[in-house]
C-alpha cells in the first residue's frame, strides 16, 4: 500500500507538468495483484483526483479560464462517451501499433516548435472551429484510449490556440477531467474500483498534483518543454516494447 501511494504521489506529480500519469500507476497495480480491469479502474479513479487538484490550482491562479473553454469541454465529454461506447467495438491494438510514431512526431514538435514558449501567439483556428473539432477529437481519443492525451491537448492549445505553456498546460487539466470521469462513471457503475486502494493513492495524486502545477507555474516552458518529450517518448518507447 505504502508504495501504491508513493507511486501514485510521482504520477501526480508527473501528470500535471505533461499528462500520463496512469503510465506510472497502472504497471505498479498490475504487478501489485490487482486484476486488470479492476487495476484500470482504480487508476481512474486517483487519477481524477491528481487532475482536479491541478486544475483546482491554475484556476485558483489565474492561469485558467474556464468560461473560454466551456464549448471545448462539452465537446469533449460528448467525444469522451462516444470513445468509451467506440472502444468496445474496435480493436485497439491498431491504435497501439500507430501511436508510437504520432508521439515521436509529437515530441519532436515540442522540442523544436517555436509555439511552445511562454508568451502568447496568434491563434490559428478560431474557437468555433477548435472547440469541436479539437475538444471533440481529444475527448473521443481520451474515452477510447488515452496515454498522452496531456501532451496532445497542450499541443494543441499551444500550436492551434497560441496559448503559452502555463495557459496551454492549465488548459488541458479540464478536457482530461472530463474524459476521465465519463470512464469513472462506468467503472464505479461496475464495481469495479479497489476503495481501499484508491482512497490513499487520490490523497497522494492531489498533492503530488499541487506541487508539479505550482512548479509549471513558477517555470513555465523552461520545465513543460523537456517534460513533455520526455514522457511523450517514454511513452512512445513502453507502446513500441509492447507491441514487439
């Protein structure tokens, strides 16, 4: 338990500079002895937790508006339910034999994108277009699969909005919200979530949460830029070893 909760403290961390957390906690679950699907739902469920605890902190200040996004996050949760129904009818290995080479893409774009810095720019897509079709489109991904949703909605806020990083990071924290509870929903809703694990490792999550966002705060793009490729090729690396 005491190291379910230290790992859980590292992903929420972790999570609120570049997204993917769960990569952290899950394995740790699963290797644990907790079965799959009720590993999966514990993660969810403290998870949510770390992910509310960074948005809490942005909004509080200042870095994050939510009436500006308030078209973005219902499109998601529209994309997030229907991600969650498309997933049991797809196989999602072809997802995973595609999505290293997107992430590698991903990170080379943050390394080298002259967006991703701490001063705004101009955007390149109006709200009207990016809400649905962005908002949409990361809520679908993030209710059917998930790893990297993070760096893929800063990214987009960044290269198609012109936010800076600490905005484009804030942003991200309520579409991933808004995925993550639509799939809690359904796992509670299953009894599929371990309380006895998942009360401590929430605990854990908002306060590893709190002090990762407050860095992305003081540090802006000098800490999300080398975070973000990081984990986005750490990422990338774990899908192409498990798809060998």
């Amino acid at each position: 338990m005491l190291g379910l909760t230290a790992a859980a403290f590292v992903a929420g961390f972790i999570s609120s500079i570049a997204g993917a957390g769960g990569m952290i906690v899950l394995p740790c679950l699963l290797w644990a002895g907790v079965p799959p699907v009720q590993a999966l739902a514990t993660n969810k469920c403290q998870s949510v937790f770390g992910t509310l605890s960074s948005a809490l902190n942005y909004l509080r200040k200042g870095h994050l508006q939510l009436g500006a996004l308030r078209w973005a996050l219902l499109y998601a949760l529209v994309g997030a339910v229907a991600g969650t129904l498309w997933v049991q009818q797809i196989d999602a290995a072809r997802l995973e034999t595609l999505l290293p080479y997107v992430l590698i893409l991903l990170a080379v774009y943050f390394a080298l994108s002259p967006r991703i810095a701490d001063a705004d720019t101009p955007p390149r897509l109006p709200a009207a277009v990016f809400d649905p079709l962005v908002g949409g489109g990361l809520g679908l991904y993030g209710g059917a699969f998930g790893p990297g949703m993070g760096s893929f909605s800063a990214a987009a806020f960044a290269g198609l909005r012109g936010f800076n990083m600490r905005k484009a990071t804030a942003a991200t924290k309520p579409l991933v919200l808004v995925a993550n509870v639509s799939s809690l929903v359904i796992f509670i809703a299953g009894g599929h979530v371990v309380w006895g694990l998942a009360l401590g490792m929430s605990v854990a999550q908002f306060v590893g949460a709190r002090l990762g966002s407050n860095l992305v705060i003081a540090r802006g793009a000098a800490l999300v830029k080398p975070v973000i490729v990081l984990t986005t090729l750490a990422i990338a690396l774990r899908l192409v070893l498990k798809n060998l």
